[in-house]
C-alpha cells in the first residue's frame, strides 16, 4: 500500500517538474556565492538570526547564530533588506559580478522594537517570508517534531517530540492562558489566526525556560503589531475549500500617524460537514467560527513604546463526532497591556513590562446524540460548561555589555477555573444530578528566570537557563472540595510546590558552513490543576473516569542534545538527536473497573531524532526535507509510552519566479507499532502518504490568487494521534482571493 503512494506521488513530481528542472541546472551554475555577517553597530557583536531578504524576489536567508548568512546569486544588481528585532532595517546595495567581495559587513543601527508585517515561521532558524498556508495548524504542521492531535475538524493540540498536554507550555506573546475544557477542546493555538501570526516561536525540550517550565518544550505564538512605517494599509481575503463548503473571509487595516498606530483584524469561518477520503463524509463535524484582534501603539521617540492589544474568539455549533458531546459555544478575551523602554549605553540594554488578563467560557452537550445507545452514561444528557480566568504580569530586564547578554524574567499569574456538569435522565422518574467536575480551584504561581549567553570568542556561544518557580493552589468551593474530600477522606487539598530547573548549551562553528551544538537540561514541571484536583474526568480514549490526585509530586526531566548544522546558500541541514529522561511520570492508573486516578510513576524515558534539509537549485526552485522519530519507553510497565508519534516526514519541491509560487508536498508517516495496552487502550496505526499541491499567483501588484490541491490522491486515512482514529480531510480544493491597498 504505502509503495503503490509513494509510487503515485514520484510520477506527480515528475510530470510536473520535468519542464522546470533542466533550466534550473544550468541557472544554477551561473550563480556566485555571496557570503556575509550582520554586526550591531553600537557593541560591535554579531546580531543572531537576523533576516537577509533580496529585495524584489523571493529569495532570503536567515543568520546563524553568529550572524553570518549565505546567499547564491546570478550576475547582476541586488538591494539586501536587513531585519532583525530591536534594530533599524537596513538596506544594502549589492552588484554580483566577477568583482563581488567575497565576504559583505551589514551595520544594525538598534531602536525601539520594529515589528515586521511578514510571517516568521521556524523551528530553530527556518523562516516562512509570506503567510502561504491557511490556518495556525498547518503552519504548525510543517515543523519537524511537532504533531497535532486530532478531535475534530477544528482546534487541533500541538504535541512536541511525544510530549503533550500540561508537558507543553503554549503562550500568546509570552502570556500564560489556560483551556477551559476538561476534554481539551480548546486548546489555545485557537485563538491566534493564521493572519494575526507573526512569529511561530517553538522551543523544543526543556533547554530554554524563559518562558515556561515545561519539560516538553514551549510555543509562543507571537502576534502582529501595529507598524508606525505604514501610514494606510489594508488587505482582505476571500475563499472557499470543498471538503468542508468552507468559506473563510479575513481582513487585517493599519492606520499610523508618527506616533501612534493601530492595528486591526476580523475573520470568519463556516464550514459543514467535512469529506474523508474517498469520499466518506463525516456527519456532526462543522463549525462556525469569529475572530478579531485590536492593537493601539504609542511611541515616545525610539526609547519608549506602549501598546494596547484586545484578542476575541468566538465559536459555534463545533462537531465532534468521534467524542461524546459537541461544542455548543465557545468564546475567548485576551486583553495585554505592554512598555517597552530602551536605554542607552551602559550594562542596561531595555526592560519589557506587561500585564495580562484573560477568560474562557466553555460549553459542550449531547443533546443532537442519540443518548439511548451510548455504551458510557446512556440514557442520560450532560451539559458541561468550563471557565478559566488568569491574570499576570510578565517583565524582561535585559542587560548587554559586549559579548555578555543577560536576561532577567519576573513571571507572575493567578489562575482561577471552574467546570461543571449535569446529568438529565430521560426515563421516567428519574432526577437530574449535579456534579463539579473542577471546584474553582486557585492557582497562584511566581517565577524568575535568569538566560545568559556568552560569546566567547567568534566561533565559540554560551548559553545558560535557570529558573525557579513556586506556586500556592487550592480548591476553594465547597462542591469541589465535598466531591474530592469523599474520594480522599480528608478536608484540606490545600498545596505549595516549588520547582528549580536548568540547561546549559555550548554551540561551536566549525567553520563558515557548519556549526555543532551539546545541550543539557535538568528541569522540574509542576501537576497542573486538573491533574491536582479534577474529578470524575471522562478519557473517550481508553474509556475511564479519571480523579486528580493533589499529593502528586512533580514531574523531573533530565535532558541531552546534540545538534550538528549547515547553513549555505545551496544546501543546508539540521541533524539533532535528543534524550528526555523522564522521572514520577504523571500519568493514570486503574483503581477501579471504570476509574483511574492520576499517580506518578518511577520512570520513563524518549529518544529521538529530527533531520531538516533544504536545496537550492536555482533562484527560482528549492526543495527541502523534514524528519522526526520519537522512541518513548515507559520503564515502570515496561511498554511503549501511549501517544508517541511514529517516524513522520514532509518533502517539498517549490518553484517561485515573477510572481508564481508552485509548491508540490508529499506528508508521509510510517506504521505505528509500538502501543500501550497495560496504562492505556491503544491501537496500531496503519502509514499513510499523501500528496499536496500548493500555489499562489500576484496577479496585479494589489490582487493575489493562492490556490491548491490538498491529499490530491484522496485517500482514506487517520494519523496515530487523531483521537478515536478520526480520520483526516479527503481531497480539498481550495481558492482564494486576496486585495491588498497598497500593492505590494
């Protein structure tokens, strides 16, 4: 099966491609090689993974961490543009000739943070210049090491190398937000559309804790901000996609006046029942879904700058059809208020101040199911309604002198959730029940992290994390603590936790090309507060009623990397093999027929592997690999850990020239084989491949067309981390119009 596909996705790249690569060869070999490093102009030190763009084509890089940067270019006139965050934009005049230096200097002015309009997708350095994909999820699912988790044809869960859950830490702009579903239905890279994007910041492991302690790793979802260089700017996109009847309509404005700016957004989405492969739709899975976000900038010369942000999402009427209830509603505010102040000269480069409020409304019922022939609760309805609310402050004080650059996070937030449900018998005579799933439980925590980093000399950096955290949790309604004080036979579920962790990486340039990198971590992730104190939590995976346990210790990680890389103009790599041992492991375990309840577990463990390729041809086609295997061992059974993804990969082969972007990509996943049958209900999973073409065309300077063929081949399949083996989207055609005022 899998030979036959991938047999079928070879010819479709050979028949469209053919015509493309025999001038590509020859265009490829009248190229020169232009080499460079991007420096800061006041401390006279490289400016890490700053942006490199060739004005007027489609072609950039993205430094390394040393600043250097590589580009392949045919004889002629060029203009470089020059990016990097806190510093003035530069732009650098560059003829390719026989004549060409053979190594560019590029002088960065810093200024107050400059926010870019462009996409900045990666996972280390890999950059994405324009928004070419549909939705958060799919710019997500281009990362090696990440996978999403599946419930339905909405709000999909990133996991990262097998971690998942409360293991992840998932910010917006560095602000904690919390789910407030108890079965993950909203998982929060909901609310950040694919047009309020402007950086996919995905820190895997536990190496960098400047934003949360999570073992697994942390993704920050960076949103656009007002840009005070763009007096009027307004762009809309309209479009459809077949599988669904999707029709999704999106706009973004930005109005600026010296010093002030605003900055604005709105989407819509309806979609019906969705298509499977071959054609199978699956009834109960549609949505509707509103989103808008309303920035305000000021700014105060290029020292001071102060902004307003106001986040909404709305959905309705969301299908689940392999879970027991569907979303009836869901709604979400996210309110941040942010300074930024830059000073001059001395140890004390800037400090970043905001404070942040949040709430999330989650409702959910069974009333268009058929109830009566439920194998779980029949004959009953249950309404569940969900709501967190978090409040925080988060300060970054950064201190440069040299090559020594420290940064020092104060974190803060009140967590506060509550969730419920009733149970409505439907034979006669019977009384409706009442039970607090979550009973307002209150989550106080505190954390300052300290990152420090060392050029010690132009091929030799020096990284270092530490942080500690503590928190103060309790459940303080009554309901809750009746319903847990008659589990545990005890009154007081009041706790304190304190956790410490720390990594160090050291990273080495071999040489202009190639770069290595060791990378240890030790770190501590605290139980979250459905873990400490839910109560009858019903897991559709493995068919139990799970009950948070609040004596849980934390979970301790100790880690390992090693990194080895390439970045040239022609082909570049990404090869890292990681470690992830894991002790009091949290996970359920039987304590009834029907119930499990959350205990830690001595030992586990992760090894895996990510590999990332790209292959320039030519100026105008490019070619790339991904790859990931995680290998997860539950040494206290002695089975596979559940959930771990198998071996996954995208190839992609791209043609971009004068305004056509062609895009030809291929997902594939082997068998998963190894599954838990002692903690969990597991099944194998058989591989799948599929084939996706992708395209975008500037029609006029102001109109864009973006269109594609997604699972060209139509086949019928479901990933290893789709709940329920939901299976995925069948051949979907989508078509989209976008306006932009003014043109490009």
């Amino acid at each position: 099966m899998i030979r036959r596909q991938v047999r079928w996705i070879v010819i479709t790249w050979v028949i469209l491609w053919s015509g493309f690569l025999a001038p590509a060869v020859a265009q490829a070999a009248a190229t020169i090689r232009v080499a460079g490093q991007v420096l800061d102009r006041d401390s006279k030190t490289p400016v890490p993974f700053a942006n490199v763009r060739v004005v007027g084509t489609v072609q950039g890089t993205g430094c390394d961490s040393t600043g250097h940067f590589w580009l392949k270019l045919a004889p002629g006139k060029y203009q470089l543009e020059i990016s990097a965050l806190g510093y003035q934009t530069a732009f650098v005049t560059l003829r390719v000739g026989s004549d060409t230096p053979a190594y560019v200097q590029v002088w960065l002015t810093p200024q107050a943070i400059h926010y870019s309009e462009e996409v900045v997708v990666f996972g280390e350095m890999e950059r994405q210049p324009e928004p070419r994909l549909n939705s958060t999820e799919a710019v997500m699912e281009q990362v090696e090491g990440v996978t999403l988790i599946k419930r339905a044809n909405f709000a999909w869960e990133p996991s990262l190398r097998g971690m998942q859950a409360a293991q992840v830490g998932i910010v917006i702009d560095g602000m904690k937000i919390f789910s407030a579903c108890v079965d993950r239905m909203d998982p929060v890279t909901a609310y950040v559309e694919v047009e309020n994007l402007q950086q996919l910041d995905i820190r895997k492991g536990g190496f960098d804790l400047t934003l949360s302690p999570a073992i697994g790793g942390t993704i920050n979802l960076i949103t656009n901000k007002p840009d005070f260089e763009k007096p009027f700017s307004f762009r809309t996109e309209t479009g459809l996609e077949t599988a669904a009847r999707l029709r999704v309509l999106r706009s973004e404005i930005n109005f600026a006046r010296r010093s002030f700016a605003v900055r604005g957004t709105f989407s819509i989405k309806h979609a019906g029942d969705f298509l499977a492969g071959e054609g199978r739709r699956i009834a109960g899975s549609g949505y509707r879904k509103y989103n808008f976000d309303i920035s305000l900038a000021r700014r105060w010369g290029s020292r001071h700058r102060l902004e307003f942000s106001l986040i909404g999402d709305e959905a309705r009427d969301i299908g689940y059809p392999v879970l027991l209830m569907d979303a009836r509603k869901t709604s979400s505010r996210i309110v941040r208020l942010e300074h930024f102040w830059r000073f001059n000269g001395g140890w004390l480069s800037s400090i970043r101040a905001k404070v942040y409020a949040n709430r999330i409304n989650h409702w959910m019922d069974d009333y268009e199911r058929d109830v009566t022939r439920r194998r779980v609760m029949p004959n009953m309805y249950m309404p569940m309604f969900g709501q967190t609310r978090t409040m925080g402050w988060l300060e970054e004080i950064r201190f440069q002198k040299g090559r020594h650059v420290l940064n020092v996070i104060l974190d803060a937030y009140r967590l506060w959730a509550f969730a419920d449900m009733q149970m409505i018998g439907l034979e006669p005579g019977s009384s409706p029940a009442y039970l607090v799933n979550l009973g307002d439980v209150v989550d106080q925590q505190m954390a300052v992290a300290l990152d420090y980093s060392w050029m010690i000399h132009s091929r030799l950096w020096w990284r270092t994390n530490f942080r500690v955290d503590v928190s103060r949790r309790d459940v303080t309604s009554p309901y809750g603590r009746q319903a847990l004080t008659g589990f545990w036979n005890r009154e007081n579920f009041r706790r304190h936790y304190a956790t410490l962790g720390i990594s160090t990486s050291l990273e080495y340039q071999l040489d202009r090309y190639r770069s290595i990198r060791l990378s240890l971590a030790s770190g501590q992730r605290m139980p979250s507060h459905m873990e400490n104190y839910g109560f009858f939590l019903y897991n559709i995976v493995d068919g139990y009623f799970y009950t948070g346990n609040p004596d849980l210790k934390p979970e301790w990680s100790r880690q390992l990397e090693v990194m080895l890389a390439q970045t040239a103009s022609r082909f570049s790599y990404r090869l890292v093999g990681f470690v992830n041992d894991i002790r009091n492991y949290i996970s359920g375990t039987i304590q009834s027929p029907e119930f499990k309840v959350y205990t830690n577990l001595s030992a586990v463990y992760l090894v895996g592997g990510e590999f990332r390729g790209e292959f320039t041809l030519s100026p105008s086609i490019a070619a790339s690999w991904r790859l990931a295997y995680v290998y997860g061992q539950n040494r206290t059974f002695e089975e596979p850990l559940p959930f771990i993804p198998p071996l996954e990969g995208l190839f992609t082969i791209s043609y971009d020239h004068n305004g056509l972007w062609l895009a030809v990509e291929s997902r594939f996943a082997a068998p998963q084989r190894r599954i838990a049958y002692r903690t969990t209900l597991e099944d194998e999973t058989p591989g799948f491949a599929i084939v996706n073409v992708r395209g975008q065309y500037a029609i006029h300077p102001r109109v864009t067309l973006r269109f594609g063929v997604e699972n060209v081949l139509d086949r019928y399949y479901h990933e290893h981390l789709s709940v329920n083996n939901f299976p995925a989207v069948g051949r979907n055609v989508y078509l989209l119009v976008g306006i932009r005022i003014p043109g490009k």
